[in-house]
C-alpha cells in the first residue's frame, strides 16, 4: 500500500509540474534559469557509489523571488571495470527551491525538496524523494555557481543516499 500510495503522489507530482509549466509559459511565468550539474558524488552506506560528469540539467521557472520550481531531467551510463554489460538510466523528477536571500535564486542558501521518477536498464522504474541543500554564489549578473548535499530516499535505495553536486546556473532575465 505504501509503495502504491508514493508512486501516485509522485505521478501526481510530476504532472503538476508540467501543467504549472505549461500554464506558467502561457500566463507570465517564464523559464528564467537553465541549471547544469557538472559533477557529483554519490555515497550510499558508507560505499562511493559513483561519480558523475554531468549530473543533471533543470530549468527555473519562478513563482517569486524567493520560490520556483525546477522540472529536472538527467541521464547515466555507468560501466564497471572488466564488465562487458553497461547500465544507462534517465531521471525526471520535479524540485521546489525556497532561496532565503529572495534574490530569484542568485546566491545564498536554498533548500530543495522534490520527486524524481529513475529508470535504470532491465529495471523497473523508480519512485525517489528527498531534498538538496545547498548555497549558490553570483560570478557575474548572469552566471551563478552552486553546490548542494542531495539526500535522496524511496524506491531505488535500500538506505538512503547521500550525494554532493556542483553546478552553474545561468539566467536570461
């Protein structure tokens, strides 16, 4: 019952985020910020699980200065030493950043939380959760750079995960 109650509120997670995009586009909201992850570390039980370069790519769309919502999508390919099998997996998912600075994500700290739907080759999709804390820094009027602990939960992991990402945001606004 669980695990069918989370795979609907995820669904209807994701759904959301695609109508709020699509009504934000037609109704004055506009995509402001094209975040990219340009590499990350995961940690699961203590165990490096991987390295990723990149990570993910998010697009902003802000609701005021200080909330948006960052429909996500990111992409693997992970291959073991002496392996002949690879894995690739694709990650949607849909984040809600609250910036305390209220400068429409420039800098200062944030904090995340969201939903990811994961699938993985030869496995069933996946329903994820969690949230990424973190703190962006301004290089210049357009281009922020940020860093963020992720901690992620839920279908994919039998003990939570941990991760550390780094990225760059720009925005055209």
């Amino acid at each position: 019952m669980r695990s069918v109650l989370r795979h609907a509120f995820a669904v209807a997670a994701l759904v959301g985020a695609v109508a709020i995009s699509a009504q934000a586009q037609m109704g004055g909201l506009k995509v402001e910020e094209i975040r990219i992850d340009l590499a990350s570390l995961k940690i699961t039980n203590g165990t490096l699980l991987g390295a990723g370069i990149p990570g993910s790519v998010a697009l902003g769309i802000y609701l005021n200065d200080k909330i948006a919502l960052e429909p996500t999508m990111g992409f693997s390919y992970t291959k073991a030493d002496g392996a002949t099998d690879a894995a690739t997996g694709l990650n949607l998912g849909v984040f809600a950043p609250f910036y305390f600075a209220g400068d429409r994500g420039h800098s200062g700290l944030f904090v995340a939380p969201g939903v990811m739907i994961s699938k993985v080759t030869d496995v069933d999709a996946a329903i994820d959760f969690g949230a990424d804390v973190g703190f962006k820094r301004k290089m210049s009027d357009k281009v922020s750079w940020r860093a963020a602990a992720q901690l992620r939960d839920g279908d994919s992991f039998t003990d939570a995960s941990i991760s550390g990402v780094f990225g760059l945001s720009v925005f055209w606004r």
